[in-house]
C-alpha cells in the first residue's frame, strides 16, 4: 500500500478511528495497531507477514535469552553466554537479510570473479523476491537484541515487541526508529484531547508535495532519460540532471519520512527526524548529520563505535571510517555501485579528518570564518554528494562513467529538456532545505489555531492541486528497494 | 562532544539543522494549539470529502481505468454520486478553470488521414544516412521504457538512427478508455515524423474487456477477437504511409500462468503481424530463457559475465535485460534497413 493513493487514505481513516477509540483499553489497542500493521504490510504480498511474524518471535527468543545471561550492566566485559548468545542474534538477522538481498548478488560477482580465471562454477541463483524494507526491519531489530545485550533495555512483552517490529507508519523506509526509543510510547494511552494535527497535516500535505510534485517530475522529466541514455545530453544539460537527481531523490526519501512522521504523530506516536536540510552542510560530516539521520547515527552506535571509533590513530580511524560506510552503502543495495558510492563518502570523511587534524596542529584557522568562505563550503560539499548519487543511481559503474564523461564531452546548449519549471522545481528542492525550522514552527502554529474547519479547508485545497498538477499514478518511493 | 561522533561537528549554524526538543517553540511566540482526536477527524474528513468532490472528474477517470471487477465496481460506485454532486454543486469549476488555464482542454489529435500524407515518401526502403537518419519511434508501457532506453543509446551510437521513446507505465490495447495507443500512434508519428515504429505491449493486457455491452474473460474466443482487432487496428495505424512497425513480443515469465497468458498474447500478435505489411515481428521468449528453456533471471551477457536480467517481480527487466532486448530489436532493424552493408 502506498502512502499517496485512495486506497491508503481510507485505510488510514478506519485505523485512526480505532487507534483512539481502544487506546484506553492498552491490550486492544496494541492488538488493533498490529493487525493494521499487518494487514498493511501482507497488502503488498501475504507471505512478507510470516516473515514478519517469524522474525519477532526468533528476536524476541534471542532477548530474552539475552537478559537470562547478560549479567550486571556495569560489568567491563558481557560474559561468555552473553556473547555467544548476542552474535548468534547478529548472525540470524543478517543471515535472512543475506539470503533475501545479498546472496545472489555474490553468488554471480563470484562465478564472474572465477569465470576471469578460466574456472566455471555453477553457483544456484535463488532469485527470492525481496521483502520491501527488510533492511530496515533487519536493523530495527538488531536496535532491540543488541541494547538488550548492553543492558540498555529490557525484554518487553511479545505483543509489544511485535508492534515495534511491525508498526505501519516506518516499516518500509523507515524512519528506523529505535526499540528504546518507540517502546515507552506504547506504554500509556495519549491524551485524544492533545492531538498534534496542525504539524502532522503540514508534514503529510509537505510529503505528498514533495514526493508527487518535484521528485516524480524531475525523474520522468530529466532524471530517468539522462541516466538511460545519457549520450542525448549535452553537459548542461546533464549538470542540470544531476542536481535533479539530488533533489529527486532528497524530495522522494524525506517526502515518504514526512508522511511517515505526520501519519504516526496523528496516531499519537513520536518517531525520529531523519532530515534536516541536508544539502545546507558544509562538509560531508556535517552532511551526515543531517541525511538519513536515524541510519547514520545507527551506523556510529552499532558499528562505527563497536569497530574501536577514533580511538586508536589515525590509520584505525580510517580503517573503521572506510568499513563503516562501505557497509553503510551495502545496506542500501546488492550493487558495486552502493559500495563505490559508500566509499567514496568514507574516503571524504578520512579526507576530513586529516584535514582538521592538520589545522589543528599547524593552528590554522577555521576555514569557515566567513560568510563567503562558508558559501564556498556548502558549494563543494554538495556538489561531492551530487557527483556521488551518479555512482548511487546508475545501473552499473559504467552507466556512472557515461554520465559523468558527458560532463565534460557533451558540449552543446540546454535544449528543450531542460524548462524553467524544472530548473525553478530544482532551485525550490534546494532552497526550501535553507527555510529556518522555526518559520515551519510558526506556520503549524498559526494552522493549530485556525480551528477544525479551516484546516480541512487547507487539506482539501492541498490534496486537490497536489492530485490534479501531479502525474497520474505513482511511483514507488526509491527507498522501497532498499 | 564524544570524541567517537565521527561527525560531530560544533559548528551547525542557525540553518535547520538544529535540533529543538519536543517540536514546539520553546519559548519563542505562541506554542501549538493541541487538537482533539475528533476534531482531527473532522477535518481529515472535511479534507478528503470537499478534494473528493474537486477532483471528482479525475477520480472517476482512475476509478473507469482499473481492471473490471469487484474493487472497479465499488470505487464506481462510490465516485459516481461524487461526480454528480460535485457538478450540481459547481466544485468542478476550478478543474475546469485550471484546465482551460494549462491548455489541458485543447484536443491537438491528429487523424488517420493526417498519417496518409506522402511527404515522406519513400519510407522504405531507402539508404539510411549520417546525413538522412532514420527516425525511430519506440514506445509501449513501462517494458518498452526498460528497453527503449538501452535501444535509444545503442541506436543513436550508430549516428544513422535518430529515436524517440515514449512509454506509459500501466498502458496495453485491452482497455483504450484509460489508454488509447492507435489515437497516440497517430498524433506522435505525425508529430515526430517517423519512418519506423518499435512497439511492446501486452503485460497489462491480460484482464477482462468491455465490449458490446459484455464483460468478456481472458482468453474466450470473443476475447481473443477483440484483442485482434485491437492488436490489428495498431498495426494499420502504425504502418500508415509505408512506416516499418517491429513489434516486440513479450519476454519468457518467472510466473507460469501469468507466462502462459502471455504466451498467448505473442501467438496473436505474431498472426497479425503476419497479415499486415511492414510489420515484423520481433520473438523475445527464447532470448530471455535459460539454457533449459525456463525462466531464468540471471543470464550470461555479452561478456560471458553473469547478469540479472529481470527484476524481481519476475516480469520487469533489468538495464541488462533491457540491453539484451534493445541488442536483437537493432540487429533487426539493422538487416530491414540494409544498414550492416552501407558505410555511414
């Protein structure tokens, strides 16, 4: 079920109303948000739910076995139980992720690898039909194991911990939401009398605009076409493409996060913020403190740090930089392409860590010091990470060189591709990231305030323009595939 | 700052990215007025109800577009006293305005007749030049977008062959009300001034038909007539004036039933390519099976490389599997256009 159809509005409105009306009886009320969950998820295809089902009860298995063993939290050292028990938990997770999403694709790269040597292996292809976010549902899980293992958290109840797993609104991009995070929320009932609507329909409305409007036009007006045949784009025009492509793909991922927060809020749930202004940063850290922040920081508190961090030198820290974001760009896709890609961010990240190590020792000032000089910062920054979602788009590595080279051999003028409203969509993709937080607090504020009728009145007005100027039908949110 | 925050950075300026807890204004004017369930009820309901009687027009249109059926059936009748009331009421007026505003009323359908024009003649045969490109029209639903691309690139490498690919997501010839080829054939040949079509469809084509009145199921002989009809009504269209049509079969599918719809799809458009002039027929199946003759997702390319070919809904291509279509769709052309023997 996609967020922006009929289909998921009339099933949002049934679940709304039932999410309130057995809140107060907390055993129902879980029930209630599971089943929708379920059904939600099964709407794409029945068997993903007995995915779904066997991974909460093997997770909840391993925690609780976890807890039985882990010993005092304080402890310097988990002891040996603990340990065994914590990486067959991490083994089990990411052997289903593996099998799902990984194993063809290693399977082929190995026959090719030794097919180059004159060898002819016959490896079996499972071609298994890839359950959708389960590599969210993967890392959202290892949140719970892993914490419990830490003595972070304990075991909850069964039923809770299957609508952690399974909560409609994140589980198929996320945002992924931690166990410790989302778990409380389900302990007591909201107040219906202190819903946050005015932000939830601002953040739904933003959503559905940014992923119908902008990102479905750019990538069926520009982007699609560069990425297929780039050989019929001049470099202007393939600039132009890919600075459509990051808006594309910023617009879609925190388009579909947007609806997923405004969606949870109206049911009373807090999920994580995954966006902030990404493309304002001024270093490719910086970036990623603002880009998939939920994974990001997943990434640091569950590998980058476990890996031994900064500690340990230079040349750990860049082994550990280079593992974390070579994974990282795994995660998204079976692909070399996801790996160059995560690479070339881990190799930026070294790259900066000399680089403020070398300030710091020769005292050398911030770099940042002027208005100018921090225009020129954001300036290469973005163009990095535009330059690198090529290597992330493209079919192959190769389909990324074309793109590129056309760059520099495709000489000619913009063409007719290339309209104002899209380079004015592009320009508004990117400027609305610089828009103050507190100018979107005020504007909910001042909708919070006009009463019940007047923002149904700017719901209808949104939802008509958003359906009537956008194309018909929808595509599925790129993050889907991941 | 932890020294591990391997982004950590202190130097986030005023922009959005920082983190204000708890989303209110913490201090700075009036903080959110808090709703009650009801009332956020109220308005979704208001919301959806007052956009469900703007936008009624579009929403009976994608209601009629769905395959007939229970789901169809239902959504009709929910949209149709929609449409009424929305047009006795006058909330029609501001798709009508805006229409009228973005030019979406204007009808700029070309005829038939249009296409007979000979200015263009002769079609075919003729010697294809760097100088005189052929212009090559690809189009069908989103498997002939998959491999249109790849084609295009391939083709255009040659320098003798100018394309244009245009696809629609969802598209076939069984249902004309939600989208007619023939009337699209015949504005865009006219328009693009093509000498040769590439044409696939079928992949939605496997659903029940209106016609006569009759809902007719898949695969009934009065079924198979009007998909030949339809399927010959294209072709006519598409070879008007002389112009070179290859039709694209449809590939080998993961599932067997829905394949051996397909199957039947193919053996139509084969006969009928067989009865019109200036139609080939480009076979597919084989091409895209494994060595036994099964569905195989992963295929060896052209570098002996292992690839994955199709996606994984077993239907759709990859760009490799693209690729392998678009390479034997070329060579045909190629060979019809007596452009493996001429130097550019």
């Amino acid at each position: 079920m996609l967020f922006p159809t009929v289909t998921f509005a009339v099933f949002f409105l049934v679940v709304y109303v039932a999410n309130w009306l057995t809140m107060p009886r907390p055993r129902l009320w879980r029930w209630t948000i599971l089943a929708a969950s379920l059904l939600f998820y099964g709407w794409w295809d029945w068997r993903f739910v007995l995915l779904l089902v066997a991974a909460a009860l093997g997770n909840q298995f391993f925690a609780a076995r976890l807890a039985a063993v882990r010993g005092d939290s304080g402890a310097r050292r988990r002891p040996a139980a603990a340990r065994a028990w914590l990486a067959v938990a991490v083994v089990a997770n990411l052997a289903v992720l593996g099998l799902f999403k990984y194993y063809d694709f290693f399977a082929a790269s190995l026959d090719d690898l030794l097919s180059a040597f004159g060898l002819s292996p016959s490896f079996p292809l499972l071609d298994l039909a890839l359950p959708v976010g389960i590599s969210f549902l993967t890392f959202r899980m290892l949140t719970y194991v892993i914490d419990v293992a830490r003595g972070g958290l304990d075991p909850v109840p069964l039923l809770d911990f299957a609508v952690y797993v399974a909560f409609f609104p994140y589980l198929l991009a996320g945002p992924i939401a931690r166990a410790a995070e989302f778990l409380p929320q389900l302990r007591g009932p909201r107040d219906p009398r202190r819903v946050d609507a005015a932000r939830a329909f601002r953040l739904i409305l933003g959503g559905l605009a940014k992923k119908v409007l902008i990102a479905d036009y750019l990538a069926t007006h520009l982007v699609n076409g560069l990425f297929t045949t780039p050989e019929q784009y001049s470099s202007w025009e393939t600039l132009i493409g890919i600075y459509a492509y990051a808006v594309q793909i910023y617009c879609d991922f925190s388009g579909y996060t947007d609806i997923a927060l405004g969606v949870a809020l109206l049911l009373g749930f807090e999920l994580p913020e995954n966006f902030a202004g990404p493309y304002t940063a001024r270093s490719v850290r910086e970036f990623w403190r603002r880009w998939h922040i939920t994974l990001s920081t997943w990434l640091r508190d569950y590998l980058y740090i476990p890996l031994g961090g900064n500690r340990g030198g230079r040349r750990k820290t860049t082994r550990n930089l280079m593992v974390t974001m070579l994974l990282g760009g795994l995660w998204h896709g079976a692909a070399w392409t996801y790996v160059l890609w995560g690479g070339l961010h881990g190799a930026a990240l070294v790259v900066e860590h000399g680089a403020k190590d070398y300030r710091r020792r020769m005292g050398l000032p911030d770099p940042g010091a002027t208005a100018w000089a921090r225009t020129r910062q954001r300036l290469v920054t973005f163009n990095f990470v535009a330059l690198a979602w090529v290597v992330f788009r493209a079919d192959s590595v190769g389909d990324a060189v074309a793109v590129l080279t056309r760059l520099v051999t495709g000489l000619g003028s913009l063409g007719d591709t290339v309209t104002p409203l899209l380079l004015a969509l592009v320009a508004f993709g990117i400027g609305v990231q610089f828009v103050s937080r507190r100018l979107w607090e005020r504007f909910d504020a001042r909708l919070s305030r006009a009463g019940w009728v007047a923002q149904g009145l700017c719901l209808a007005a949104a939802l008509f323009l958003i359906d009537y100027l956008g194309p018909q039908g929808v595509a599925e949110f790129i993050y889907f595939g991941f | 700052m932890r020294r591990d925050d391997w982004w950590a950075d202190t130097s986030v300026d005023a922009h959005a990215g920082k983190q204000e807890a708890g989303g209110t204004l913490a201090g700075r004017g009036r903080p959110r007025r808090r709703a009650t369930a009801g009332a956020a009820l109220a308005a979704m309901l208001l919301g959806f109800f007052l956009a469900g009687l703007l936008d009624a027009t579009a929403l009976r249109r994608d209601a009629e577009s769905l395959p007939i059926g229970a789901r169809r059936t239902a959504l009709l009748w929910l949209v149709r006293p929609m449409t009424a009331l929305s047009g006795a009421v006058g909330l029609d007026e501001p798709a009508v305005a805006l229409d009228r505003a973005l030019g979406r009323d204007e009808d700029g359908h070309h005829t038939r007749r249009d296409l007979a024009v000979d200015d263009l003649r002769p079609i075919w045969p003729r010697e294809v030049t760097a100088r005189k490109p052929l212009r090559l029209y690809i189009a069908g639903d989103s498997m002939a977008g998959q491999f249109g691309g790849p084609l295009a690139a391939t083709a255009e490498k040659t320098g003798r062959i100018r394309t244009r690919v245009d696809y629609h997501v969802n598209s076939g010839l069984s249902r004309p009300d939600y989208f007619d080829w023939p009337q699209r054939l015949i504005d865009e040949v006219f328009d693009s001034r093509a000498e040769a079509l590439v044409f696939l469809v079928g992949g939605n084509d496997a659903q029940r038909v209106e016609w006569d009145g009759r809902v007719l199921e898949v695969g009934s002989k009065a079924w198979l007539d009007v998909y030949h009809l339809r399927v010959a009504e294209t072709m006519e269209v598409a070879t008007a004036g002389g112009r070179r049509l290859y039709w694209v079969g449809q590939p080998i599918m993961r599932d067997r039933a829905y394949g051996e719809r397909m199957a039947m799809l193919n053996e139509v458009y084969e006969q009928e390519a067989a009865r019109h002039e200036g139609v080939t027929y480009v076979d597919t199946w084989d091409l895209m099976a494994g060595k036994d003759g099964e569905y195989a997702a992963y295929l060896r390319g052209p570098d002996g490389d292992l690839a994955r070919m199709r996606q994984a809904d077993g239907v759709h291509l990859t760009r490799a599997g693209g690729d392998r279509i678009a390479a034997r769709v070329l060579e045909v052309i190629r060979h019809d256009w007596d452009m493996d023997g001429g130097s550019p």
